[in-house]
C-alpha cells in the first residue's frame, strides 16, 4: 500500500468518523426536544387535571349548602349564602383559568406536536 493510499484512507476514516459524530449529534438534540416536549406536556396534563379537580370540588361545595339550607328554612341564610357564592365564584374562576391551561396546551401540542417522533 502506497502512502497517498494509506493517507487518502485514513482522510476517508476521519470523515466517516465525523459524520457519525455529528449523525449522533443530530439524534441526541432530537431526543432531548421530545423528552422536553414530553415533560412540559405531562406538567400541562396535570395542571389541567388539578384545575379541573378545583372546579368541580368548589362547585360542589357551593351547591350543597345552598340545597341543604334551601330545605330548612330561613335560620343562618345569609352567612352561607354568601359563602355559597363565594366558593362559586372560586371555582368559577378555576374554570376559566382551566380553560386558559387548555388552551395553552392544544397550542404547545399544535406548535410543538411533530416533534414525538
């Protein structure tokens, strides 16, 4: 093997060598965007679930009393009432910013979606 040989197929080794490398590269940035996507994705999930959990734990805890007093009369109305209201309006306010989280997640999945793989 003559040494031009010798030296043309070690400048071939080193450009296979750096291909692969920036091949792997390549791959590696790739698998870090999906986990990422995959992370922040999981945070908006739960975020979504909690607020839904609000939601419905506040509204629910606006509508009983209200049932409950409804049936006995007019004694202590006043003071539940307005709590009644207010945990209303708590979980009113759940729900819009639910829909907000809801929103923000269909955007990150219409963005960011091609990305899973």
């Amino acid at each position: 093997m003559s040494k031009s040989s010798f030296e043309q197929k070690i400048g071939e080794g080193f450009y296979t060598i750096g291909r692969q490398r920036d091949q792997l590269a390549s791959e590696k940035r790739k698998l870090a965007r999906q986990l990422r996507y995959a992370q922040h994705s999981a945070r908006l999930t739960s975020l979504s679930k909690q607020y839904d959990f609000g939601m419905v734990f506040l509204a629910t805890v606006g509508i009983i009393p209200l049932v409950l007093v409804d049936g006995q009369g007019m004694r202590y109305f006043w003071p539940i009432q307005v709590l009644c209201v207010l945990s209303l309006l708590i979980g009113s306010r759940f729900a819009w910013r639910g829909r907000k989280v809801l929103a923000r997640q269909k955007s990150f999945d219409d963005r960011f979606g091609n990305w899973r793989g």
